[in-house]
C-alpha cells in the first residue's frame, strides 16, 4: 500500500527460535508537507486518500531519497500496486519515473531561488511507461521474494499442495507436532532460498534453507557425493523434494539431515491422480483449454460431472504433466 502519509520502502528479516516464523521490521517513506523524508519506523496501513498515480509519487518525494534501487525494490515488493497494478511495466519504467522526480524538483528549486521574484514552478508533463504486460504469478513472486526476503502476497507452493499430497510432506508448521527427540524419516518440499558449505576434517558438509508454504527452515547435507549430485538442484529458486533424519532438539530446534534430494519437477512427472468438478459449460471450455497447453506425462485427471440427478466420473485416456494451474480448478 502507497498513501501520502507512509510509503512501505522494504523490509528486515528477524527469525524467531523455531527457525521457521519471520517478522518484519518495516521502514517508511513519511511525507511533511510536499516533501518526503527517509524515517526508519514501523509502517500501519492507514484508510486515507493515497497518491492517483506513480508520478505523483514520484513528485511528492525528494529526489535524491527516491533512488533508483529504492523504487526498484518498492515495485517489486507491490507497494504501488493499489495506485498500479501493473508491476513490470514500473519496474521498466524505473528510469523515467526517477527522471520525472528530479526534473520536477529542479523546476521546484528553480523557481524558489528566482532573483525576479519567482513564481510558480511549470508542471513538467508526465512521460509515457513502458507498454508490457504484468509479470506471471510466478515472477512476481519470486521478485516479492527478492526484495523484501520473504514471499509477501503469496507463497509459490501454496498452489501445489493438492498437487504434492501423494509425496505426504511435512510443512514446518508441523515441527512441532510431529517432531520427536528420537530420529525419524520425514519428507519435506520447499524453494531454495540460500546454502552455506563448509570443509572440516571430516569431509565437505551444507546447510540449504528453504521456504514451504508454511514458513522456512534448514536441513543440513553431510554426505559429499550428494553435494556433488545436487550441486545443480540446489540453486537459489528451485523447488525440492527430500528425504530426511530428523528429530527435535529442543523447544523450537530441530536437526534435520538429508538422505536425498530431487527436484520437485521430477516427482511431478510420476503418477499423479486428480479429480476435477465440472459444474458448467463455462468451466468445462476453460479447462480444455489448459488440458490442450499442458505436456503429455503420467498424470491421471478424472472429470466428475453432475447429470440431473446423478454424478458421473470420466477419466480421461490421455496422461497429462499435471501442473498447479490445472489443481486450481480440482
């Protein structure tokens, strides 16, 4: 949210002693007067008139506060998304936006230090933005996910848990629960989000942190040669499965060790069952559509239909890569 009294310009990440709940530390753009001013405070979205557009934000705000890494950061975190939706089209519009905001403050200064008396400053015209359509669901997120540290509308598994039920994950929101002193096989599913190796006596050993729909946590990889088989799984963004030792350390602390890793896409191209409700002929077009973009693969999908006063199933013969958009519609 953008409003003329508090701009949400980014966020620090704090981790709390479960090691899987983020709070945000919020800093905030506050407006005086015309001018903008940097305050580190806590931002509370507030029910007041915000700016009409991009451009007045970017004449509201000094200058050389508004810099080019900071609105890059704003739109890809959605801050201007009430005033903007379109989030590429900002973020291809970075340097004429910032353009716009000086030139505007020059003409401003301008006329302020007039030996003639001054006046008021000449509007400068508002620019043109970039003609792009919006970023996918999945970019956009990944961008939230770049500038602010953690997956802020959304999480991109979130999606996938209809999809991903057959594997029986545990999210990290069940640590707790599930969790015992003594060792157990666990399965877990997330996006890589960082990794630290490091070299002992004993041999090379990691530590991956990943992101679930639930929240984010750690397991560490002691065994060399799947570091050497995962090296290129385990890049920043990908989504895995694993298979993991773990058992509960203490209140909040967990030791998670895994046994494999694979990318999530692999498990997705094995027998996957879903059953989707058609309830009109509106929804029955849409999804032959999807069903006409989606790659051949093991997936079973079965139609159920109601026909007057019965339910029929129709499993189609043809296997399909079943992706999250088609769970959308089970």
């Amino acid at each position: 949210m953008v409003s003329q009294e508090g701009v949400l310009i980014g966020w620090r990440n704090q981790m709390s002693d479960d090691g899987c709940t983020k709070t945000p530390n919020h800093y905030t753009i506050q407006q005086t007067g015309d001018t903008c001013k940097s305050d580190q405070t806590r931002y509370t979205p507030r029910m007041t008139q915000g700016f009409t557009d991009i451009f007045h934000f970017a004449e509201s705000c000094d200058a050389k506060i508004l810099n080019k890494r900071m609105l890059e950061n704003l739109v890809r975190s959605g801050a201007f998304d009430s005033i903007h939706p379109n989030r590429k089209q900002l973020f291809q519009s970075i340097e004429t936006i910032a353009r716009h905001s000086q030139l505007t403050h020059e003409e401003k200064n301008s006329s302020q230090v007039s030996l003639f008396g001054g006046g008021d400053a000449e509007e400068i015209p508002k620019p043109q933005l970039a003609n792009v359509t919006d970023w996918e669901k999945t970019e956009k997120l990944q961008n939230e996910f770049n500038a602010v540290g953690f997956y802020l509308t959304a999480h991109p598994l979130s999606s996938y848990k209809k999809l991903i039920g057959h594997l029986h994950p545990t999210y990290s929101n069940e640590f707790a629960k599930k969790l015992r002193q003594e060792k157990q096989e666990i399965r877990v599913v997330g996006i890589v989000v960082g990794k630290k190796f490091k070299i002992s006596q004993k041999g090379r050993f990691g530590f991956i942190q990943l992101s679930d729909a639930e929240g984010s946590f750690e397991i560490a990889v002691y065994n060399e040669q799947l570091i050497s088989d995962t090296r290129e799984i385990i890049e920043n963004g990908r989504k895995i499965y694993a298979i993991c030792d773990a058992r509960k350390e203490g209140e909040g602390k967990y030791r998670i060790i895994a046994n494999s890793i694979r990318p999530l896409e692999d498990e997705l191209k094995k027998n996957v069952s879903i059953d989707i409700k058609i309830e009109s002929e509106e929804q029955l077009s849409t999804l032959k559509t999807k069903l006409d973009a989606l790659e051949t693969g093991n997936g079973r999908i079965t139609i159920t239909v109601p026909v007057e006063d019965k339910t029929v199933h129709i499993r189609l013969k043809k296997r399909y890569l079943i992706t999250p958009d088609i769970i959308a519609d089970a």
